[in-house]
C-alpha cells in the first residue's frame, strides 16, 4: 500500500516517463544502439561455434596442442575426422551415419504423427459443435503445464508392464504389456504426448480464424466435415502446419532426455544425441571426433533454420495476425 | 425451378434475441424477390434460414413440394452467394467454380463443360486458371456467381452480394445479376440494405424491420402505396416530407398544415373511406420531394394547394433542382415511433422540407419561397399506428 501511496507524490514529470510503456521505452533505448555493436554481438557469439568447426576439421595432434586460434600459425585441414565419424568410430560405437538415419527415424514420425492428430483436434475444437467442446479444450491446454519430467517413470512403467487396476482383490489390466521400451516406437509416442498441447493450440488459433464464410460455403457446396477439413482446412492451414512442424522437428532431433530413458539400451536404434555421449565415455579414445560428431548432429537443424527462416516469424505470429 | 414459401417463420437465438418475427413470404417460382431493410432487420437471419446455414425456430420452410425444415444445406438444392464471396483461396477460379460439382462425383468431363459453360456466361474464361488473390473485386463477385449458377440449382441465396463493390461496379453488377436471373429463370431472393438495389432489381420487393415484414410488393406500388410510415420513409431518396395535419371533411374536404390550407380531391377522399374516422382530427401528410413544384414555374397556381417555405439549400442537378426548405409546422417524430411501435406520434415545431423542382426554378436561399402540393398525390397516415389510412 505505501509504495502505491508513494508514485503520485514524485510529480508531474516523474508521472509522465512512468506513463510510457514498457515495450516503447525499450524500443526507444534499443534503436539507440549502433549497428556496429550488434554485429559485435553476433561476431562474439559466433566465435565457439567457429571454433568448433575449425577443430573439427583438424587433426587429432593439432586439436590437443593448441587452441583453434593456433590454425592461423599452423594450417593443415583435413576431412578424417568426420570420415571416422561417420564410418570408423572407435570400440563399439553405432557410426554416426547409421544414427543419422535413427534421429530422422525419430524425427519424421514424432513430428508427423502429433501434427495429424493435431490437425484434427484443432479442427474439431474451432468449428465442430460438441457437448464439452469448451471444457475439452481448456483441458488439453492445461496439459501444457505438466512437466516432461514427471510423467518419465510413469511411462516407462507402462511401456515395460502395461496398466493394471486392482479392485478389492481382482486385477484388471486397463492396457496390457506391450513391451514398447527401448523401440522407436516409445519414443514417437512420447514425443506425440509433449508436443499435442501446443500444436493443438497454435493450429486451433490459426483455424479458428479462417472466415465462417468459407465453412458455409463449402457446406452449401455439399461437403460433410471431413471434406472440409480435407479439401479446406489442410491446404489453408499449410502455413501453421508448417510453422508448428519445424518447432516440433526440432525439438524432436535435438532431445536427449526422452531417448535416453526409452532407447538408449537399444544401440542400433539410437538417435545422435545418445551416440554423441557415448562417443565422450568410451575411454578417452575418439575424443577428437567429437566437434566433427557435433556439427554432423547440428547440419539438419541449420538448413532447416535458414531455409525456412520466414516460417518462425510467421510461427511465433500464429493466432495474434491474420493472414 | 421452385417455388419457396415461409409460413410463419420465427427465429429466436439461443440467447433469446428474436430476430425474425412470424415471418410470411411466397417467392413465385422465377421469381427475383429482393428483401430489403437497414442492419439488424433480420433479412439476413432469413435468408440464412431459408439456406439452412441457420436452424429454424419455427414455422414452416417450403422449397418446390418439400418442407426443408430439417433438410442439410446441401440436399435443399439451393445456391448462395456471400457477401464478401467466401471464394477458396487456395483454388483456382476453374476448381472454385466445380467444387460442388466434383463434391457430387459429377463426371470429370461434366464438370469441365459446364465449369466452361459457366465461365463463358460470366466472361470469366481467360481467368479460369488465376486464384482468387488475383482477381479484382468484379471479377471475383462473377467467380462467387459462376460457383453458384454452374450447380443449376432449383433456388438462388443472395447475401449483399454487390456491397463489396465500387459504386460504378455495383451498378453495372446489378444489370448483370438481374440479366442473369432472367436468363436463367431462376428462383431468387435477394437481400439488400441498398433500396436502389431492391427497386431496381426485384420483380417484387420485401420491407423489413426489427424482425417483421413491413409490406411486400411490387416497387412501384412500394412506392406508390406505402403501407405504413416505416415503408414510407425507406423507399424513395430524398425521402417523403412528412408534417403533422389536421384533417377535415364535410363539403370542403382539406387538411390544416401549418398555417396552410390544401383542399383534397373528391376522388382522393372516396377512395380512402378510412379517413371518416379521422375527421376533426391529426393525421401524419406524406409529400413526395417531387409532388412540390415551384409555384413561380407554373401558371395559375390555384388556391388551396400551395404552401411556403423559406429554403435552406439549393442544390443544382442540372436536370432538376433539390431545394431544402423550412416550413412552419409539425413534425411527426417517426424516429422516435419506430423506437416504439406503440407510441403515437407527437409533433414538433418546424419543418425540413425537400422539394425536386424544375431546374427553371428561381428560389434562392434564405427567401420565402412558394410550392404547389400534387395533392393527388398525397399520402395519409395515422398518427396513432402508423398505417397508412385507406
């Protein structure tokens, strides 16, 4: 209450800077910045990732005499590294072109798989008329906040033994053993778990404003409701669709915590990011294979950013602007 | 073709608004019949009904034979043309145009023949193969009538469809459509809020308001023979003047109005028996903006039909004059009756007269100027009710 009391009493001027929003102050303080300091920044955040991929390139002597600054005074490049890497990795280890293929046999389905779904619900939640349509949605939208974390041992549970419900001395199975852990297919529906809620949520945004107009006229046309969502919807949705797609294939690729707890045992299934660790903890040897190792597992995610870079901004947009 | 008849047909929303009102209408089959009224009158919510893009409350909904209460939008054999077109944007004009046919597995080279057919009819050929995105508001407006003729369906719903278009567009569009409907001979109710619209396009027109139907008629008799003073006001522009008058009969019938005096034809006064019952009494006078006439334009004008005015604005069309004139009388509040059907309507002090004159005419502003009343042409309306007296 006092520090309430307080803002009046500093006076007129002191009123009208505190009246200025947020957002335009900063953006005020901002423009201010020259450009020079921000390619600054970005050269300064560059630089480990340039190191990286100088190191990557170089040969195991090289890497462990010297910082990759030393290339300057000493220049010798050469391929070896990921040619090891991907074919000849040391004692054991999957080559990393064959868990090339297992993170894009992850990758694909865990993010095609939710989005169907998605693309459905979404569709069903905007423009369906259905007892609990309102109740259902703030439902799925509540699952956003729980945690990947929590749900882990539960499901590891359920892969690995099913579900069963004992009542006053008799079991019932409600799922039976299905023996799910450790195959591909664990972590596909995982990730369709997680990534549900905010797909839901981004497309329902974007559907639910497409003009009524169109429905009414697609319905006067003759189309049921899967012809809507088919021959209307889908194509019109394409840009959510593929905004929500990247976010999910990305985050998809890069997870570690999810294939570790339902994959890892299975070494021939393994995505990069298992054999990336694997490839630290095999005693010491192939050490200097790994910032090669790192920019293999780094290459989809790149192109996929800068080839569909117009996408996020329309992503992260999905729902406040039309059109 | 069909014949499309609403018994009355109620719609109550499901939060209890009431927006058509026991609503009665017989469109003849091939006939244009254009339903007209302001925003909110509930000419859409019936056109939608009759769509069946809303439920009906209800009533009874009759398309050719069948009652379609409860039949899908798309087993009514209906076509409906949106305001706004509601074209699909990912399509081309061609695939927009056959969506329905392909939807009913019409065979491909059908669907083909009359997409081209329909194209050809709209002048829409060379454009079959662009997306809506790259076609202009005209052209678009023909792809949304393309989309509804190509179906050949038994009636035509259309919502506003020219309110989109620039007001050059909109006029050509109107003879369009209208040739188009005649052509085709094909079953049409049309919604409007532009009363040009309505007069010019519709063999007969419907009148809304506030969820009831006003009048349906021909535009002519609309405007010849309003049935009250809602109808009275909507369709003409500049609209009716309308002054407070005290009627009355015996061997001189004339009414007071203002300080004037207008003598009414015996003919007038037989054929209205209703007015006995408004002797000695207010009455609502309506004068058409071209029932007054410079009386310094014409000759001999006779006592007991003029009237004066001091004008306000004069403003020269070249082919006639509009001037705007005060006069010293009542004016009806309609406005404040049509807030409230119930009321009677009260009168206040002075007058805006608009008047069409001849473009010979010499009134100038800010001078007292005389006008002689057609008062053939007079209508009367009840002050207690609103309805015009016969």
């Amino acid at each position: 209450m006092s520090t309430l009391d307080a803002a009046p009493a500093t006076g007129g001027a002191a009123i009208g800077s505190a009246m200025e929003p947020v957002g335009q102050r900063t953006h005020r303080v901002l423009a201010k910045v020259p450009t020079a300091v921000l390619w600054a920044i970005v050269v300064l955040w560059t630089i480990p990732s340039f190191g990286l991929l100088v190191t990557s390139l170089r040969p195991e002597a090289d890497q462990i005499s010297g910082g990759w600054w030393t290339i300057f005074s000493n220049p010798s490049l050469t391929l070896e590294n990921y040619d090891n890497a991907l074919f000849h990795p040391p004692g054991g280890t999957l080559p990393f072109i064959d868990a090339f293929v297992n993170s894009l046999a992850i990758a694909i389905p865990g993010t095609v798989i939710p989005i169907a779904i998605a693309c459905a619900a979404a569709y069903a939640f905007a423009w369906m008329d259905f007892r609990g349509r309102h109740w259902m949605f703030i439902g799925v939208l509540a699952m956003m906040a729980v945690p990947v974390q929590m749900s882990l041992v539960p499901l590891q549970q359920l892969y690995s033994g099913g579900a069963h419900l004992t009542v006053g001395g008799s079991t019932f199975i409600v799922l039976p053993d299905m023996d799910l852990s450790n195959k591909p297919i664990a972590v596909w529906l995982a990730h369709t778990a997680f990534g549900l809620p905010l797909a839901i949520y981004l497309l329902h945004n974007y559907i639910a404003g497409l003009p009524r107009d169109l429905f009414e006229a697609a319905r006067i046309d003759g189309a049921n409701h899967f012809g809507i969502f088919w021959r209307i919807v889908l194509p019109l949705a394409k840009p959510a669709i593929a905004a929500f797609a990247i976010f999910q294939f990305l985050w998809v690729w890069n997870d570690y915590l999810i294939s570790l707890i339902f994959l890892s045992q299975n070494r021939d299934a393994s995505p990069l990011t298992i054999q990336l660790v694997n490839l630290v903890t095999s005693r010491g040897q192939g050490t200097e294979l790994l910032p090669a190792a790192a920019f293999i597992s780094i290459v989809v995610p790149l192109v996929i950013f800068f080839s569909l870079q117009r996408y996020f901004v329309r992503g992260l947009l999905a729902g406040s602007v039309k059109g | 073709m069909a014949q499309v008849t609403l018994e009355n047909v109620n719609k109550v929303y499901d939060n209890g608004y009431h927006a058509v009102h026991d609503l009665d209408l017989d469109i003849q089959d091939g006939e244009f019949l254009v339903l007209v009224g302001p925003s909110g009158c509930g000419k859409s919510t019936a056109l939608r009904m009759v769509a069946g893009l809303e439920s009906i409350t209800s009533g009874k909904l009759t398309i050719g034979e069948r009652v379609v209460n409860d039949v899908h939008p798309k087993d009514r054999d209906i076509a409906f043309v949106f305001q706004n077109y509601a074209l699909y944007p990912h399509m081309t004009v061609r695939q927009n145009i056959g969506f329905a046919l392909k939807l009913r597995k019409t065979p491909k080279a059908e669907i083909e023949q009359r997409v081209g057919e329909a194209a050809k009819l709209l002048e829409l050929t060379e454009f079959l193969d662009e997306k809506p995105g790259q076609l202009s508001g005209g052209q678009r407006q023909r792809v949304a009538m393309g989309r509804a003729i190509v179906r050949r369906p038994q009636v035509f719903l259309m919502d506003e469809p020219l309110s989109n278009l620039d007001a050059k567009l909109r006029v050509q569009m109107r003879a369009e459509i209208s040739r188009l409907q005649h052509d085709l001979g094909v079953t049409t109710l049309y919604v409007t809020h532009d009363q040009i619209e309505a007069m010019t396009m519709g063999h007969r027109v419907a009148v809304m308001s506030r969820g009831y139907l006003q009048q349906v008629d021909t535009p002519q008799n609309l405007y010849d023979r309003p049935n009250n003073l809602y109808v009275a006001t909507f369709i003409g522009s500049p609209q009716m003047n309308l002054i407070m008058g005290q009627l009355h009969l015996g061997a001189t019938p004339h009414l007071v109005v203002g300080k004037h005096r207008l003598d009414l034809p015996a003919a007038l006064v037989a054929s209205r028996p209703g007015l006995a019952d408004f002797d000695d009494k207010k009455v609502v006078v309506g004068i058409r903006p071209e029932s007054l006439e410079d009386a310094g334009v014409e000759t001999g004008a006779p006592e007991g039909r003029t009237i004066e005015a001091v004008i306000e604005l004069r403003e020269g069309l070249g082919s006639e004059v509009v001037a705007h004139a005060r006069f010293d009388g009542e004016a009806p509040q309609v406005e404040a009756a049509q807030r409230d059907p119930d009321a009677t309507l009260t009168g206040e002090q002075g007058v805006e007269l608009v008047a069409r004159l001849d473009p010979r005419t010499s009134v100038a502003i800010d001078q007292m100027a005389r006008f002689i009343v057609d008062v053939d042409n007079l209508h009367l309306f009840d002050p207690a009710t609103s309805l015009a007296i016969r």
